[in-house]
C-alpha cells in the first residue's frame, strides 16, 4: 500500500496525515495573578517611594514588528524592539502596520486619592495588564474586540504599571480605562501616566 504524503494528498488537505510547519516554545516572564474573580475587590498592593521632580509625563512604550498569539509571550522572545519611545497614553497609534505587531508599554501611574478603582482594558486580540509586578487583567489570546474589567483598592501614591499587548488575527485595537467612586470611566491619560526622567 502506497503511504500518503503527509499534510496534503494530490494537493488536497489530508486532515488523517498533518503536517506541522513550524513550532515554538517560551517561557512566560508575566507575574502571578492577584485575584481569582473578576469582580473580586483587591489589596495588599503599596505605592512606591518616587519623589513627583524625578518623574516625567508620559509612558514608555516598545514596538515590535510582528504578532504573537498570546501577550504573555511577548517579554520572553528574543526580539529586539524596533522602536521605542514617549506615549501621552496606553494606544497602538505607534503602529508601523494594521495588522501583526506588538507592544510594552512601561512606567508609573498616579492614583490620586485612597479608594477601589475600577481598571477596564479593551483589546482587539491579547492584551495584560500588570500593577505592582502583579497582574491585574488578562484579556489575553486572540480574539475579536473585547473589554476586560477588574476592581482593585489602592492608596494614593505612584505605582509601576506595565501592560501588554499583541495585534496577531485582528487589526490592533488597545484602550486602557478606569473609573473610581469620585470620576466616571474615562480613558487613562497623561495625566496619570509617567516614566523616570532621563539622564
């Protein structure tokens, strides 16, 4: 009996003999969760000790030509950023491209006053956001336009903020929100955003 090529038969998809093309492997660097439900109230979590003179507004961002499937994969390649730099804002506007590329975006947020803060991240495909080195959304792997929302207590002070972000199916889409009992939801700006100033 005369063995069938695997993949394709007579240039037809053989489903009974697959072919593999191409297969990676990597190790997620994205913290711990810190909570278990996504209406779950968080704490625990401290600002950090930053005098407001070092800091400058804006957050830092680095771009990447090229999607991944999932945002948890990103800090573990060994792609070097194709660009990087000052953002008013957590939004894909860097971009080269619709489709297909990737971002960190690093720095500080502000939270202005002790309370429970409502943070909402909205992704085309995956995105993550982390407070504190702890994750705190996963809006993570492919998928059509999608928002995510997770309430946390944190005391006034600054914070280190790190979020994540893959364009891989879906044309790229990223908006990074929250609300608090004292202002209504509204996009997180640069008012709230900052990164360490430059020597």
């Amino acid at each position: 009996m005369k063995k069938e090529k695997a993949g394709r038969t007579n240039g037809v998809f053989n489903p009974y003999n697959p072919m593999i093309n191409y297969f990676g492997l990597y190790l997620s660097n994205i913290p711990e969760d810190i909570t278990e439900a996504d209406d779950a109230i968080n704490t625990g979590i401290q600002p950090v000790a930053l005098e407001a003179d070092k800091l400058e507004a804006g957050i830092e961002y680095y771009y990447f030509n090229g999607g991944f499937q999932s945002a948890a994969l990103i800090e573990s390649s060994t792609l070097k950023p194709d660009k990087s730099g000052f953002i008013k804002s957590i939004n894909t506007q860097p971009a080269s491209e619709a489709i297909g590329y990737s971002f960190i975006y690093n720095g500080y947020i502000e939270i202005p006053a002790d309370g429970i803060y409502t943070f909402k991240l909205e992704s085309a495909d995956g995105s993550i956001l982390c407070i504190s080195d702890k994750l705190l959304i996963n809006n993570d792997e492919p998928h059509v336009l999608k928002a995510v929302e997770k309430q946390i207590y944190l005391s006034k002070g600054y914070y280190p903020i790190k979020v994540f972000y893959t364009s891989f199916r879906n044309k790229g889409h990223l908006k990074l929100s929250w609300s608090s009992p004292d202002f209504d939801m509204e996009e997180i700006s640069v008012r709230n955003l900052f990164h360490l100033k430059q020597n």
